[in-house]
C-alpha cells in the first residue's frame, strides 16, 4: 500500500509507465505468493482493499490521454499523472458485504506463469466481472442545497479522504431527501430523512455537475463493511446481458443497513 500512494504522487513521464515502474517490485511479490493474481496494480487476494483507494480531492480528467494507454477506472493507475492516493489500510471483505470478483477480461490462472510474465498479463486487465450488492445513491426526487448551509465545521485536514470530519446539519431538511457537493474537493454528502447522512469522495470534478443535476445516476456498489464505490454506467458497454459501470469515487462512511434487504447482481465493471 505505502509502495502504490509512493508511485502514484511521482510525475512519470506517461501513464504506462506507472505500471512499468512497479512491475519488478509486483514480479518478486507474485513470485512470493505465486496463488494470488496482479489484476493492474491491485492484487486480487485483497482486492476489496485495493480498490477502495480515494484521492485527497477529486481532479481534472485528462480528455486527451491516449486510449491505448488508457487503465481501467478501478484501478488507481487510471487517474492523471501525478496524482496522490490513500489506500485503505483496514477495508476487508465480509460475511454481511457478499462482494466476490467472478473473473476478469483475461483469462489468468494463479501458479501457471513465471511471476514476470504473470505481472505483464495482469497490467493489461480491463474490467471486472463481479458480484455484489448495489443501490442508487439517491432517488431522482432528492433535492440539491449548497454545501455551505449543511456544513457546520471543517476540520484543519484538508480532505475527507484524508480523515477529514465535517459535522453536518439537516435541521432545515429533517422530512426531505438532500445531497451536496463540495464542487473544489468533490466531497458528496447524501441525508435521507432522520437517517444517518452517507459521505464519499468523487474522483473527477467533472462528475460534480451531473450529480448535482441527477444524483440518481449514481450507482453503489459495496465491496466490504466499511467501503462503497461509487459507480456511474459505462459510456462504451461490451455486452449488454450484464450492467456495465465504470468508477466514480468511493465512500468509507455509510450506515449499516444501507445495503439491507437487497440480494447480489452481477455487473461488469470497466
């Protein structure tokens, strides 16, 4: 985890070598652990972990990066050079979460390749295949008010993906469905009413107007107890059997039964 926050602040000069940077450190581990599999910088024996990682605020997207370099969304790779990360250092899966990664757009099996070999393979996975339990952010009726009049103090660290603890009001709104955006850091916070409000940290700045517009776009998908990404419908879908969805941002700080009541679907995330 301290190796990839390491790599992803360093301003490599492309957006492949990221990859080509820690390949020989992924190498010596996969050669150490040769049943676990390197699914593009994250590691599938932990992957809930892995792909819970946050940026300190959301940033400007590259439109001009070249496709054929371009990472999957789940992966931190996939953000602009440099662009700092926080992993989660205690994101684990659960009974409760019911999160499982079916298989990936290659077909890899652990054990049957030298650990380089294996490490090239797995750089150049693309998506997902995975079963989990999702939800809507927000129900289309929920109503956007500014950041301003649901914040009540900030504290000194500068984001909440780096343990920032906004305290948040909803006296005005108690009987009504809110959210808000941070449109400079791309903090959300979402309140249903008299339940505990839901906070998370999007990616890019450009999803904060969408959001703002039609939160109900927003899809969750849990991946433990404790983290949710947040997922948008992917723009380029490869089968339309199976719901596609690319990353938007991930939230560390939901109610328990957020989830509750709803079974597993599959979906394809790119």
């Amino acid at each position: 985890m301290d190796i990839v926050e390491s790599y992803s602040a360093r301003n490599l000069t492309k957006t492949e070598d990221r990859f080509l940077a820690l390949s020989g450190v992924a190498a010596r581990y996969q050669a150490r652990k040769p049943q676990d599999l390197y699914m593009a910088g994250l590691w599938y024996d932990n992957i809930a972990q892995g792909l819970a990682w946050t940026v300190q605020s959301a940033v400007q997207r590259h439109p001009d990066r070249p496709k054929m370099h371009e990472c999957p969304s789940w992966s931190w790779a996939s953000l602009p050079i440099p662009t700092p990360v926080r992993m989660s250092r205690n994101t684990t899966g659960s009974q409760r979460s019911r999160f499982e990664v079916l298989h990936t757009d290659k077909d890899l099996a652990p054990g049957g390749e030298d650990a380089v070999v294996s490490v090239s393979r797995g750089s150049q996975i693309k998506s997902l295949t995975i079963r989990g339990r999702i939800r809507p952010l927000c129900s289309s009726s929920s109503r956007v008010v500014s950041w301003s009049s649901v914040t009540v103090r900030t504290a000194i660290t500068p984001s909440y993906s780096q343990g920032q603890t906004d305290t948040f009001t909803f006296h005005d709104w108690l009987d009504q469905e809110v959210h808000s955006i941070n449109g400079d850091t791309g903090t959300i916070v979402a309140y249903q009413p008299r339940m505990k409000e839901l906070v998370a940290q999007l990616d890019y700045l450009d999803s904060v107007e969408g959001i703002q517009m039609n939160p109900s776009v927003v899809t969750c998908l849990e991946i433990s107890d404790r983290a949710m990404l947040l997922l948008m419908p992917a723009s380029n879908p490869q089968n339309e059997e199976i719901p596609q969805f690319t990353r938007m941002g991930v939230s560390m700080d939901f109610r328990e039964d957020f989830f509750s009541g709803l079974k597993e679907t599959v979906i394809r995330l790119q």
